[in-house]
C-alpha cells in the first residue's frame, strides 16, 4: 500500500521568509496530493491540492509542486506570516482509495 | 452546510467501559472517514464507508472497534473494553466519490477521548 514520508519534522523560519516541505509517496498510482493545516486543537483544514496532471499549483502565497517521476511534493509558503504557524499534513491518494497521510511537519514562524 | 460534525467533543472513561462516537458528513457527501490522531502524529486511517458500504478496515484496528453507516447517512464507531491505548483524538472526515477523480476531506473537530 501507499507509503508517505515528510520532512522536516519541525522547521522555523523568520517572519517574513519562504518555508518548504516536502513529502514523497510510493505509490505510483497516487494521482491526488493535498495539503493540510491544523492548528493547535483545531481541525485539519485543505490548504491546498494537486492532481498527478498537473506539475504545479499557486494560491496567493502557497503553492505545490509535484514531480511524479521522482515521486515527491512540496509545499512551499511565501512571505510567512505568524498566523502560518502550525501543524501541516502532505497526503497522497490512489484514485477511489483511502487517504494516507504524512506525519506532519510542525511550522513556527518566528517575529 | 454546517460541515462535517462529531459528537462528542470530549469523553473521559474508566478503562473497560464501552464507548460510542457519531459523525454526521456533509450532507451530499457520499464516503465518510474514519482516523485516530495522536499528539504529533499525523491522522492514522482507520476505516472508510461509500454510502452505507464499509470498503476497507485498517489492519492495524483492532477488533473491539466497529464502525457502521446504516443509512449512508451518519456514522458510529464504537470501542469496546477500553484500553489506556486508546487514547486519542477521534477524527471523521467526508468526501463526495464520483470516480475517477478524488474529492478533498474535509475534516469535523474530533472526539478527545481519555482513558483513566
């Protein structure tokens, strides 16, 4: 089955400054990678999505990349802001399967 | 569509006694997601339903723990003779399944379950 790895585990950065996760999955048939954000005691919330068709995907300052060949994803926030602050989830889906998640990657961005 | 909603919030028990937890999707939503969190770990799978079938059961789930979906509607996951272990933070989560093309999660607030 689908095997999902994060890194890093913990990453702070400056106010201010680009932070980048990265995930990689083994399955190759995963064909849907999305990103979440949970805070403390607060739910996971979709942040941000991609789709095996496409190789990258921007929304203000978030934006995902994906490189099926070397089967890995990466989250990348620009301008990080405190409110950034929290846990954040990568996951990566075989068409109609179960969801399988990455063990998170705690953000702190610092003031 | 208020999302996707769990109850309870919280439940502390004895270790041994039997617990239930409900999940209601969103509402046109036709799988529902069951997962365990705990701190610092990301959501481990537990188990899924498409309407009111059952597809899949993480091997990892033992058998005191069952979930049902009677009407494809609201979910129950039930533990039975609580374990210390089981402690956890009890995720639901729904999507709408189409096929071919899957749909994000969208997750409710989760059950904080405490084993004394």
């Amino acid at each position: 089955g689908e095997n999902v790895e994060q890194h890093p585990s913990t990453l702070s950065v400056q106010e201010g400054d680009s932070a980048v996760i990265k995930c990689t999955y083994s399955d190759s048939a995963s064909n849907y990678f999305p990103w979440y954000k949970q805070e403390l005691g607060k739910r996971p919330q979709l942040i941000i999505d991609i789709r095996s068709n496409v190789g990258e995907k921007k929304d203000q300052r978030i934006a995902v990349t994906l490189n099926k060949t070397a089967k890995h994803f990466s989250l990348h926030i620009t301008e990080t802001q405190p409110e950034d602050s929290a846990v954040y989830f990568c996951a990566a889906i075989v068409s109609g399967q179960n969801f399988v998640f990455g063990p998170g990657t705690r953000l702190s961005v610092l003031p | 569509d208020t999302g996707v909603s769990q109850n309870p919030r919280h439940k502390i028990t004895k270790r041994g006694q039997n617990v239930t937890f409900r999940c209601d999707p969103i509402s046109e939503h036709n799988r529902l997601y069951w997962y365990r969190q705990t701190l610092g770990q990301g959501p481990e799978f537990l188990t899924y339903f498409q309407n009111e079938a059952q597809l899949e059961k993480s091997r990892l789930l033992s058998d005191r723990f069952s979930a049902e979906r009677p009407k494809g509607s609201f979910s129950t996951l039930e533990i039975q003779r609580t374990e210390q272990g089981d402690s956890a933070m009890y995720l639901c989560a729904s999507s709408l399944w189409g096929g071919p093309i899957n749909q994000p999660q969208h997750f409710g607030d989760g059950t904080r379950l405490s084993i004394l």
